[in-house]
C-alpha cells in the first residue's frame, strides 16, 4: 500500500490538545468541524463519510473507502486515524491496527488522546489487554498533565502519580475544561475496566462544572456499566437533570451484562412510560435482554415496533433479531428474518449456525455453513468456533477436520478461542488423540483452552490424564473455575475414584474459594450414587442450601436403577416428577427400575402414567459419519437401503460372538414377548445397525465413530466389546453422558458407566 507523503505534518500536532481534533463519538461536534483549506476540505468530506460507515457498522466499507482516500493521495488526519482505529476495532483487525498505529507515529500523532483512546479500544478489543493498558497509562500520564495544568491546586487525585516533573506541565492559559477529553478519557477508562481511574475522571467533571453535561454523563454511565459497577452508573442516571436515549440505551445494556434480564426490559418499560422514543441501540439492547431470558413473546413484540418505526432493514437490529429467535429456539422465526436480510454479513451466518446447534439440529447449522461459503462470506473466529460446535453436536470428525485445515490456511489457529474449539470438537468426536495435538501445538493456552482438554479427558473417561492436567494447572498459576471443577469432578465419577472427588470437592470452598453450584452437586451425587454409596448422596443433597433442581434427584434416580434399590428409587422419582413433570427420563428409570426387580405390573403403570400426561418418549437413534456423509439408524430400521445386507453381517457376527460367550441382556426389554423374540428385538438397536453398517462400507482396520442420542443400553455395550474384538476394530462411541473406547474386547470405562 503506498504511504501518502506527510508534507502536510503539522508541528501543532505533536501538541497532546490540538483543538480541532474533536472524538468521533461526539455526534454534535462532527458537524461543527468547518473546512478550511481544499486539502482540509476534501480531508473532511472523506472523514464525513468514513464516520457514516464505521456508525453502520460497515468495516469492510470504511477500509475499503480509506484505501480509496489514500489513492487520491489525500494525507489522513488524526480524525482519519481514530475512524480506521474505531474500524479495526470493531472487526478485531490487529495487524491492520497495528499498522496503522505505526503510521500515526510517523505522523506526529503519537500524543494525541483521541488517537491514543482509539488505540486502547483497538487493542482491548483484538484482546491485547498487555497493549491496551500500555498505551492507557499513556493517556493517564498526558490527562494527568492536562488536568493539573487546568486547575492547578486539584490534585488531590492525581498526586504523585507517574512521578511527573513540573517541567513537563503542559503550557496553557486560560484553558477550558473540554468535555470531549472527558469523554475520550473515560471511553478509554471503560475499555481497560479501569474503575478507579474512572471514577477520579468523574470527580474532575463536577469540579469542572460539567456535571450536568448529558454527553458526559451518558460517558460516565457507559464507563461505569462497562467496569461492572451498576449502582455507580444508578448514582449518575438519577441525578441528571433529563436523561436522553443514550442514557436509557447505556442502563439497559447494562443490565443485560450483568445478567438481569428482567430488570433490562423493566427498565425499558419505564422509558416507554416517560415518553422516551426508541432508538436501534435501544432495540439492540432489549434484543438482547430477550434472549438472556428467552422471553420470545416480548422479543416478538419488539420485533413489531421495530417495524413500524421502519427501521427493520438496519443490519445490526436484523443480527440482534436472529440472535433473538435462535436463543429463544424459534428458528422458523429466525430463518425468515434471515431470508429477508438484504446484507448477511458474517455475524448474521453465525447467529444461524448457534441457533441450529442451540436446538439440536447441528446437520442444518453445517449445511448453512456450507451455503455461507458458496456465497463467498469468509468465516471469521467466531464462526469457525460455531461451525465447530456444529460438527462436534452431530460428531462429524471429517468435517471438523476440514473445518481445523481451514482454520490454518487462514491463520487463526494460535488463537485461544479457536484453539479451545478445535480441542472440544476433537473430544467430543471420539479423538482425543487430535485434541491433545491441537493442544500440544499451541505456543500458549488461556484458563478456556486448558479447561477444554480437561474437558476432554474427563468425557473420554482418562482421569489419571485429567488429574494430572488439573495438577499442571495449578502449578502454572491457571485461573481455576467453576467450570474446571465441573470438568474434574466428572472425571472422577466416570472413573469411580471416590476419594479424589470427595477431596476436590472439598477443596473447592476451602482452597479454591468457589463456592459449588448445582451442576458440581449432580456430578458428586453421581459419583456417590454410582459408587453405591446412594444414602451419602441423598445425605448430600439435602445440604443443598439453594432449592436443589430435577437434575440432582435424577442422577440419584440413575444411581438407584443401577444399583436396584426399589425403595429409595420410588421415593426419589416422586421428587423428581414433582419437579418436572415432563421428565421422560424420569419414568422411563423409574420403570426400569420396577422392570429389573421383576415388578412388570408397576413398571407398566409407569408408562401408562407417562402416556396419560403426554410426555413423549424420545426414540433412541445412532448415527454414524461414512465419506463424509451421515447415516442415521432407528430402532428396527425399516428404512436405509442397505437393509438386508446389514441384517445378515448382524446375523453372522452373533453366530461369532455366540460362539465366545456373549449372553444377551434381556432386562431391559419392556415388551411382554418370549425371550426369543427379545433377542431379536435386541439384535436390531439402531447402535448395532449403525456398527454393522460401518463395518460393511470402510476398510479393514479404519475406527468406527458412533453416536448415540441417549444412553447406550447395556445390551449394545456388551454386544460392542465382542464385536470390537471379532472384527478387529476400535470402536469409539458417543453416547449422552460419555465417551466409549471399545478395542480387542474391552471398553475404556471397565464397565463403570452406567
Ligand atoms: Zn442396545
Ligand atoms: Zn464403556
């Protein structure tokens, strides 16, 4: 790209206050910029334009635009510079922030504080936190110059900082407080969570005297929001004299990142009452407040006003309206906003993708994903890690495959995020092999990358692995999480070490300081349960101090099927169907139970209760991914066209395995036949087919993946481990809860699974 000459490079700029750069988020003073010079005229005119584009969110267009500029050889400005920064920025462009960042060096630029506030957002948003606070303590060093030169004597809160010689005092008379420098200040403040910072800047503006400027305040709020501090951004909104949309808009969103949804959309109640008209900020914000709460029939309700204030073909309402839909699980909803779209642009594809997932249609997501690409819409990170979540929902290993060779031609695989995607994708794929090279061949992991391998081995039932990974975490000083106790503590239960889970989960509030949530509780009470030791369980719950959920209860109901025990089995469905009365799950354990302690008559009252409050029974089906295409089995398949040849390979393995001992598990069989057609029924579960299936179309020796929507059924588990051997094959199988590695007649879980 050619550089422009910089004959135009002003000494006055090398000033750190140079007037006529004004903030870019300053609406009103954008207007006020009068041109000069032809040179400065065409200068404005571009910047004009360039703004209008960064404000539509057009990044694309803003670079493409400023490439245009340079061609005319028209010398950007420091306006020029801070709109390509706020660009960059919002597409997490780094190397081309970078660039730039070096260029406005070379201009002379390099204390200007707009400048320098774009940068810290740049940075902050490309996630180069080290970079972002560099270049803030930058801007702390100059706004402390700058304030101490204003009003000297008020130094009560910059003191002492950052050692600053009287010498260096910027030279100024007579000048006046600028709310633009406050503005720009506390933007950079927000964008590096500096509060306390922040919080000095807020006291400057009352004793500047612009504590009732609206621009200002609705800055304070932003900066106060974006560091977490809610009841501060209250204090500022209830003392402004009237507060604008933008001060609305900034509480709203607040909210909504706080994780009060609720209150979001009370909030936005309250501004319809006072007369407040709705701006699209304000339609993104309750967008979202929606979807955290998946309050579909207000989300649809907003959609409605959106349309009448004729604002419906705005990009961003239209990806905030999927995002919407999708997390509320509506994607008939989605999909026709979507259809309607003018521009997709990548943030719209993703919104898609995570909806499909989201509603367990992972093979739709990859085919959106697909269709993307014909278009010709590069993936970005993010969409690389949702079309991975796509793959690893449905386990399609080729097409994650793909989707990670991808990810390398375009450069992104040191990325954290991505890494942490390639790594639960793999796992939950049946490789965890690829995972852990995925892993290895990382320069540097983040709390999320290490935690997704921890993931992994806990799912793939390694826990020796796990416990080890866990040790190496605390020993390179890794933020432990909640999430990474979910991870340990399940690695424990799948492997049946009693002990070590007992003592994590101890230590959890003890060492670690994190208090366990209910999603720790069913993993204990499912160690303990599975273990036998199901009173402790129960004994456990009941310390619960929060209302324990379905969830808990079921894992111990999981644990009575297991280990027969009639008694405490029908006490703890009770509480379980109390909970949820739609819980499937829950009759079908509880039937289960009765069924294995020979009581069919309870056990088929079970199932008509089931019926009578129609809660359906999910089928049970397996899949399986052969040249990249999917194979999906049911129950007694009636369907796939290779039928009869998959019956007779079923046929002849049963003949081997008969032969070295497998004996049929019939417990489970609730139909009311002779035990001869129980076999039969057996021998047609949709994992069988799926094997056989396998078995026929890929080369001798290639290992099997095989996915199971529910749990595998101990028949198939056994069937499995005779076959893996007979046929000389791994089989790596998925079912809900875990991963199976069936090779030379053994599975990974020594049996310890159910
Ligand atoms: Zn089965
Ligand atoms: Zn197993």
């Amino acid at each position: 790209m050619r550089h422009p000459d910089f004959k135009h490079k002003t000494t006055k700029s090398a000033l750190w206050l140079d007037s006529k750069y004004k903030p870019s988020w300053v609406d009103a003073e954008l207007a006020a910029m009068a041109p000069g010079t032809v040179q400065e005229s065409n200068v404005v005119s571009w910047n004009t334009r360039l703004a209008r584009h960064v404000k539509a969110g057009q990044n694309e267009k803003t670079m493409e635009l400023f490439r245009q500029m340079q061609q005319e050889g028209i010398t950007p400005d420091a306006f020029t510079f801070v709109q390509i920064l706020n660009a960059c920025a919002n597409s997490q462009a780094l190397d081309e922030g970078r660039r730039i960042h070096a260029w406005t060096i070379q201009s002379g630029y390099e204390s200007n504080v707009f400048i320098s506030c774009s940068l810290v957002n740049m940075y902050a948003k490309c996630g180069r936190d080290k970079d972002a606070q560099k270049e803030f303590d930058k801007i702390w060093t100059h706004y402390v110059m700058y304030w101490s030169a204003m009003i000297p004597g008020h130094m009560e809160c910059v003191e002492g900082q950052k050692g600053l010689e009287p010498s260096q005092q910027v030279q100024c008379e007579a000048m006046q407080p600028d709310p633009g420098i406050f503005v720009a200040v506390l933007n950079a403040c927000a964008s590096v969570v500096a509060l306390e910072e922040g919080r000095c800047v807020h006291e400057h503006i009352i004793q500047s005297g612009l504590g009732s400027n609206v621009v200002v305040n609705n800055s304070l709020i932003d900066m106060y929001v974006k560091c977490g501090s809610i009841d501060n951004a209250w204090g500022v909104f209830n003392q402004m004299p009237t507060q604008d949309v933008v001060s609305w808009n900034a509480m709203i969103l607040g909210h909504v990142k706080c994780g009060q949804g609720q209150k979001a959309l009370a909030l936005y109640g309250e501004m319809q009452r006072e007369g407040v008209q709705p701006d699209p900020y304000t339609f993104v914000g309750v967008l979202s407040a929606c979807a955290s709460v998946e309050a579909l029939e207000e989300g649809r309700h907003i959609h409605e006003q959106i349309i009448q204030c004729g604002c419906e073909s705005n990009v961003f309402l239209g990806n905030s309206l999927i995002d919407m839909y999708a997390k509320c699980r509506s994607m008939e909803d989605a999909g026709r906003v979507f259809g309607m779209m003018h521009t997709r642009n990548i943030v719209a594809w993703t919104a898609m993708i995570l909806g499909h997932v989201k509603c367990g249609e992972g093979h739709k997501a990859l085919a959106l994903s697909h269709q993307m690409q014909q278009e010709g819409v590069r993936p970005d990170p993010v969409n690389f890690v949702a079309v991975l979540n796509a793959c690893a929902s449905v386990g399609a290993l080729e097409e994650g495959r793909y989707v990670h060779k991808q990810i390398i031609q375009s450069g992104f695989e040191s990325d954290f995020f991505v890494g942490s995607g390639l790594i639960d994708m793999y796992s939950k794929c049946g490789s965890i092999e690829d995972a852990q090279r995925v892993f290895n061949s990382m320069p540097k992991h983040d709390a999320v990358c290490w935690t997704a391998m921890l993931g992994g081995y806990a799912m793939h039932g390694h826990a020796k692995q796990a416990l080890k990974h866990f040790k190496q975490m605390c020993d390179e000083g890794v933020e432990i999480n909640n999430v990474t106790f979910v991870s340990l503590l399940s690695a424990c239960s799948h492997a049946g070490l009693v002990d070590e889970g007992v003592h994590y989960f101890g230590s959890m509030s003890s060492v670690y300081r994190i208090s366990p949530t209910v999603e720790h509780y069913v993993c204990m009470v499912d160690l303990l349960g599975r273990a036998g030791r199901l009173q402790e369980a129960e004994d456990l719950i009941n310390t619960i101090s929060c209302e324990p959920n379905a969830a808990v209860w079921m894992a111990l109901l999981g644990a009575c099927r297991v280990h027969g025990n009639v008694e405490m089995g029908e006490r703890i469905a009770k509480r379980v169907l109390e909970l949820d009365p739609q819980s499937e799950a829950g009759y079908v354990l509880l039937s289960n139970i009765y069924a294995a302690a020979d009581k069919w008559d309870l056990s088929a009252n079970v199932q008509q209760q089931r019926l009578e409050r129609g809660v359906k029974k999910q089928t049970g089906c397996t899949w399986i991914e052969v040249n990249n295409e999917v194979h999906t089995f049911r129950l007694d398949d009636q369907e796939h066209p290779q039928l009869s040849e998959i019956h007779a390979e079923l046929e002849r393995l049963y003949r081997q395995m008969n032969h070295i001992g497998y004996v049929p598990d019939t417990k489970f069989v609730l139909h009311d036949v002779d035990e001869e057609e129980k076999v039969f029924h057996l021998s047609h579960h949709s994992e069988k087919l799926a094997i056989a299936f396998g078995l026929l179309n890929t080369p001798a020796g290639t290992p099997l993946h095989i996915f199971k929507n529910l749990q595998v059924c101990g028949d198939c588990h056994t069937a499995t481990k005779f076959i893996a051997k007979i046929a000389r094959r791994e089989i790596i199988v998925r079912d809900v809860n875990r991963i199976h590695h069936f090779k030379d007649g053994l599975c990974s879980c020594r049996d310890y699974w159910q």
